[in-house]
C-alpha cells in the first residue's frame, strides 16, 4: 500500500516537512506549547521554526502570526473543544468569537 501524503505516525501525528510547508505557504502556524521530555523544548522548538532560514519567506513567520496553541486545548475532544475555538479565533482576527 503506497504512503499517503497525510499518513500519521505511530503516536498519531502527521509529520509535515519543511518541503511541504514552504508550499503551503501559511498565513498562520499553531506550535505545541508544551513538549514531553524537557521543560523549555515548545520554546525551543517555537524559537527554531521561527528562526529557520528556509521558512523566513512563510506569511505566518513573516506577519508574526506563529502562535503556540496552550497544551489542554491543542487535542481536546471534550467540551472545551469551545475554548480551543475561541483561542484561535483571538489568535486569528485579534478579537473573540461572539
């Protein structure tokens, strides 16, 4: 069976590359803001997409729109799927959801 483009990995996951976002070109990028193993790795993390040479010409990089998505909203399947939506809408347009 051939890969798909979008196939996740064994923790369910779909890795993106670097390829593959410089020709999506986003005008927004959400980060973890917390990855296991070590304290500081979302920061470091956040700090090497946004310093990455080969992703300066992304709109998200560019307009400053690269925001780390708060770690009990990034995969919630519960009523709080609410707050995930507000939190990126204010990410997006600057404003809250009505």
């Amino acid at each position: 069976m051939p890969l798909s483009l979008f196939q996740a990995d064994k923790y369910g996951q779909t890795p993106l590359s670097k390829e593959m976002l410089i020709a999506l070109n986003p005008d927004v990028m959400f980060l973890p803001s917390w990855v296991y193993g070590e304290v500081d790795a979302a920061e470091k993390f956040r700090d090497q997409v946004i310093d990455d040479p080969a992703l300066q010409n992304l709109k998200a990089i560019q307009q400053g729109n690269v925001f780390q998505m708060p770690e009990a909203l990034r995969g919630t399947y519960s009523q709080h799927i609410v707050d995930s939506i507000i939190y990126v809408n204010h990410a997006v347009l600057g404003e809250a959801a009505p």
